[in-house]
C-alpha cells in the first residue's frame, strides 16, 4: 500500500479515530454519464465499499456515512426507494461476511417511517455485528441533526430530569457512547454542514473537495488525511 511514498501508513490511533463522510453529487456524476440519478446512486454505494477499506487500513476506527436525510424524502419515489434497496443489499452483504470482515454497524437517525423489512434487516445487522470492537460503520439513515438534538430532549424530559450535562446530553443522542468525529469530509464542491452531525461536529475539523462521491478516490483520502494531520486542533485553548 502507498502512503505518502511509504510502505505502511503511520499508526493515526488517537490523532484520527472517527471520520465523517457527506457523500454527495451522486446525482451529477450520473447526469455527466447520460445516466439515471440511481446509478450514481449504486456508483456511490460501490465506492464506499472502497473507502471503507481504506479507512481500516489506516487504523481508523470508527466511519460515519450521511446515506439518507431526513429531508431526502422529498425526492422522486423511485429515487428514495433504490437509494433505500442500495441500502439493504448493504445490509445483507455485511452480514453474509461478517465473519471475514468483522466490522460493527450502526444506524443513526430515525427508523419509524422505514419498512417493517428494513427495520427488521437493521435489528439483525446491529444484533450480529454489535460483538466486533475494532471497527465500526455507522449509517446515518433518515438522520436530521436538528430532529436527534430534538429527539433527546424530548427523551430527557419524558425521564423527568431537571437539568443536563452535556455528557448526559450527548448519550442521549443516537451516537451516545461514541467519541465525536474527528474530520468530516464533504465531497462535490458544496461547502455546507446540511444538518450532519450538529453537536458532535463541535470541533471536528473540515474538509471540502469538488469531486463527486462516485469518483472519490483514496488518493484524495489520503491527502485529506495529511493535510489535517498537519492542522492544529487547539479545542478553544491555546
Ligand atoms: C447525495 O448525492 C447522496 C445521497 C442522498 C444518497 C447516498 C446514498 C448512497 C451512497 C447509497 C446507499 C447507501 C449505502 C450506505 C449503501 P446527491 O444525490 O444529492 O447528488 P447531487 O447533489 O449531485 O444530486
């Protein structure tokens, strides 16, 4: 494997464990083909597959991907619905491998107004996954950061507790437990935040690059990578 000219990629423990991804422009890399939205859609789902490796092979250890907001629901139902059957091949694939690939899974956002099959595939994929430590995939799928920071309020009242900490606030949200992203990674040329992960992107540090999701290639991980390895993540001091 090449890193930066060398044989083995440095050991990020610690510097690097949780990175983010906005996997956009699937849409556009279609339309620049003269192909439906839902292949750029099925190139995009190839190609985290990829990503994912590679992010493993650099000893990070946790991965979150921004598969379906909230607000993608306004889209062409047929768009939503193979967006949605991309999902649950996924889910059925990391479960047949989960023995050789042993990675754990999770899903953040709300499920209610997911099928009953999904819903069912999603309990399962988490159940047989939840015992693999070393490395986890979360899915962020109608996910709203608005809606979860929403949802644990809501949730925190209904326990009846007077006032919160933010360590008992951020257990309240669907990524409780886990440490904040480090990097988030927004691929296509947009430069906004759109409602991913609004309080565990407190001080992660960001990264913007115009190609579309489909094309993202590891080379361009890695000079990501480099680049933030290079910044200073000062948390407010000095
Ligand atoms: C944004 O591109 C992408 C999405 C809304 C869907 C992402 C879904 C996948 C990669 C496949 C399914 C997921 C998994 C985890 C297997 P866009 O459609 O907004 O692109 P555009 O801005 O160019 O139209």
């Amino acid at each position: 494997m090449k890193w930066f000219g060398k044989k083995t990629p440095p050991d990020l423990s610690g510097r690097l464990t949780h990175i983010a991804f906005i996997m956009d422009g699937n849409g556009r890399w279609a339309k620049h083909r003269g192909l439906p939205r839902e292949a750029g859609h099925a190139a995009g789902a190839k190609n985290l597959r990829k990503i994912l490796t590679a992010c493993r092979d650099r000893n990070i250890h946790m991965v979150t991907v921004y598969a379906f907001s909230t607000e993608n629901w306004r889209r062409p139902a047929h768009e939503v619905e193979e967006i949605m059957r991309l999902l649950s091949d996924y889910l059925d694939e990391i479960l047949r491998d989960r023995e050789k690939n042993r990675f754990r899974v999770r899903i953040l956002g709300d499920l209610t107004p997911l099928s009953e099959e999904l819903v069912w595939k999603i309990g399962d994929v988490e159940e047989q996954t939840a015992q693999y430590e070393g490395f986890t995939l979360n899915i962020a799928l109608n996910y709203g950061g608005r809606q979860e920071i929403l949802s644990a309020v809501n949730r925190l009242l209904a326990s009846g507790v007077q006032e919160v900490d933010e360590a008992t606030f951020s257990a309240a949200l669907y990524t409780g437990g886990m440490p904040d992203p480090d990097l988030i990674v927004r691929t296509s040329g947009e430069t906004r935040v759109s409602n991913f992960l609004l309080w565990q992107a407190a001080y992660a540090e960001y990264a913007f690059v115009k190609t579309p999701w489909p094309s993202f290639s590891v080379r361009e991980l890695d000079a990501i990578i480099e680049d933030y390895l290079k910044r200073n993540r000062r948390y407010g001091g000095l």
